[in-house]
C-alpha cells in the first residue's frame, strides 16, 4: 500500500542513477526534478529504501507542498498537517530551513514559524502547553524554492553515505554514494576484472564488492527512522533479515585496488575487512606507471589525485598523462575517469566517448567515460 510521498535526494548529476535504482527495486511512476527522485511507497519502503539505495543522499517522506509567499501562509500550511500521524507527544522534532529566490528568506524565521505551527498543531491533538522532546528524533526540513515550500520529514538520519565501513579514512576521501554512481555509470559487470589504480582509501573498490555481491549498503548502520513509533520493529527486522538472505558469496570477482600511498593501502584493507569485501578485493603499493594487467577485457574506475592531493596544476597533468599511456596498453578496456581538472583530456591524451558534469562533495568535476565497444556498455 502506498501510503506516503518518498523523495530520495541525489547529488547534481545522479537523479538518473538513484531513478535505475529505484526502477531496479520494483518501483514505478517516477518523478525525476534537480535534486531528487519522488515516487510512492509505504513504510517497508522506507526502510526498503534506506537499506538499498546506494547513490542516494537522503530518503524523505514528503509531507505537504504548497504556496508560501508570507509566513502567514506558511503557519497556517504547516500548521494543517496531520501531525499527530507522526509524532508523539514525547517526539524531538528539529526543524531545517532552507529558501532559494523566494520571499520568505530569513532561515530563523522560517524555522521558529514552523516550530510554532506543529507546536500549535499537537497541543490540540495532546492536550498539554509544553513538550519535553526528549522521545524520538523526526527531522523535519521546510525547503522553500519560488514561494513553493516544501515540508519534509527525514527517515536517514546520517547521510547514505555513511555506510559505516570506513573506519580509516584518507585525505580527500571520494563519497561512497558517489563511488557507488561511478561503478554503476560503468556498467561493470562481475565477469571483467576492475581496477582502481588511485583507490585511497579502498571506496570504489569496495563498493564494486558490494554491488558484485548484492550487499546492501545500508545493512551495517542504524537509521533515525528506525525509532519511530509509527514504522513497527517487525518490518525493519523484515527488510534486514531479506536483505541478509539475498547476499551473493559465490559469484567469483576480481577487483584491484592499487595506490602509492601506503598509508591509504593500510585503510583500504582495514575498511574492506569492515565491510565484509577482503576476500574479494586485492589491495597493492604501486605506482601508476607500473599499471599493467594480463586480463583480456577489464573496467578501470578512478579518482585520480587533483587539488589539495598534488602540489600543482602541472603535476596533475603529467600524472594524466602518464595515466593515458598505461590505460592505452590495455587492449579491449573500458576506463572512466572522474576529475576537477577542466582541461583532462589534453593531458590524458585520449578524448572520451562521453563526459557527464558531477559535484564530488562541492567540487564541480566531470566523469570521463571512455568505452570498450566490443562488450557493450
């Protein structure tokens, strides 16, 4: 039974990734806006949802939309929802402001008034002038755009991408939601070998594991909406218990995490292990100019080093370069490439197939894309 509006968040980019993912996990009617995906689902979905989606930023439930061009409006609006569906009299119940190109702009204000509204709202449904807030935590974020506020509830928490394996981290660590994107963008498949020759703290490389072996990203963490009166134990402890029975340990992998730091060669076999991947993943000391691969077909996905991670602008390039030879000595691969760098392929030396512009944390970087048309991505 579809019982609420969901909205799960993406970074700029990757609406249409966490829309595959969506379609993958058996749901329909999609709405793709900048930003986000909305689609209907009932409270297995949320925690469904939660527990597999790997590129999304955030799950919401999506609790009215409406006009606000004064606060008056945006009292009594907020004021008209049924609260008392979602929290209880003990509930904590923060509330985020956030207002792009509208009337309403002073964040303080949008986020006293709307307090004041629920408050308003459940001392009808309660009874009581005072609420201790010391029960659940039910975030709610009113996001104004145009005068179109929008009232949301946040079933996370924590952000998706805290999968909680990485347990040491490096510098300039790559988000695992955005790992996960770029190992899916790659169509990579179990049966080719994949390689990261910068993997840092291990992210691509284990989140490859991850996918390879149907392991939900979500199953190592807790989420707020885990505590919720309204979402019964039993149907978390049923969308865990299917996703631990649904884990694939037979297919064989053979991914390859290289980096010269040996630092970052120490945590990415810390991380794997947390993430249950260590039996799959062989992380190596090696330079990049010593990349090389007896494997007939293959699949690199990296973050190269850029920024504060090289000293400058033409050591990231003579790295690119240096990059591009070895890349070229792999026949019948696939490579995709993300990077800051606005001028990469120049230096790489080869132009890609196709380049798709992502925000790495808020770094505007671009996904190089480079295809291997004898096997079809």
């Amino acid at each position: 039974m579809s019982e609420y509006k969901l909205i799960a968040t993406a970074t700029f980019g990757l609406e249409s990734v966490v829309a595959k993912e969506l379609k993958k996990l058996g749901y329909e009617d999609l709405e793709i806006f900048n930003g986000g995906v909305e689609f209907s689902g009932g409270k297995e979905d949320i925690c469904k949802c939660n527990l597999w989606l790997r590129s999304s930023d955030r799950v919401f439930i999506k609790l009215s939309e409406f006009k606000a061009t004064s606060f008056e409006d945006l009292f009594q609006n907020i004021k008209s929802i049924e609260w008392n569906k979602y929290l209880g009299k003990n509930a904590c119940f923060p509330v985020y402001a956030k207002s792009v190109k509208s009337k309403l702009f002073s964040l303080s204000d949008i986020q006293s008034i709307s307090k004041k509204a629920i408050v308003e709202s459940m001392k009808k449904t309660y009874n009581v002038e005072w609420f201790e807030e010391d029960g659940y935590r039910f975030p709610i974020h009113v996001s104004i755009l145009k005068d179109k506020a929008t009232v949301l509830a946040d079933t996370s928490g924590e952000g998706l991408n805290r999968r909680g394996y990485r347990i040491e981290p490096v510098l300039a660590p790559l988000k695992e939601t955005m790992a996960a994107a770029l190992v899916l963008l790659s169509n990579w498949y179990p049966d080719k070998v994949l390689i990261d020759p910068f993997c840092g703290s291990g992210t691509i490389p284990i989140e490859a594991a991850m996918i390879a072996r149907n392991i939900a990203p979500g199953l190592n963490r807790k989420f707020v909406s885990e505590t919720w009166d309204f979402i019964p134990e039993s149907v978390w402890k049923s969308v865990r218990k299917e996703a631990y029975s649904s884990i694939d340990l037979n297919t064989p992998l053979n991914i390859q995490g290289y980096d010269i730091d040996k630092r970052a060669i120490k945590a990415a076999k810390v991380n794997s292990v947390e993430a249950g991947v260590e039996d799959c993943i062989h992380f190596q000391v090696r330079d990049v100019s010593d990349l090389s691969s007896s494997d007939k077909k293959g699949c690199v996905v990296t973050n190269p080093p850029y920024g504060e991670r090289l000293e400058t602008k033409e050591s990231s390039e003579r790295l690119y370069r240096i990059l591009g030879q070895r890349l070229m000595l792999l026949d019948n691969w696939s490579y995709f490439i993300i990077t800051a760098h606005e001028h990469f392929e120049s230096a790489f030396g080869i132009k890609s197939d196709k380049n798709r512009k992502l925000y790495n944390g808020r770094i505007k970087s671009y996904y190089y894309q480079y295809f291997n048309k004898n096997w079809g991505n």
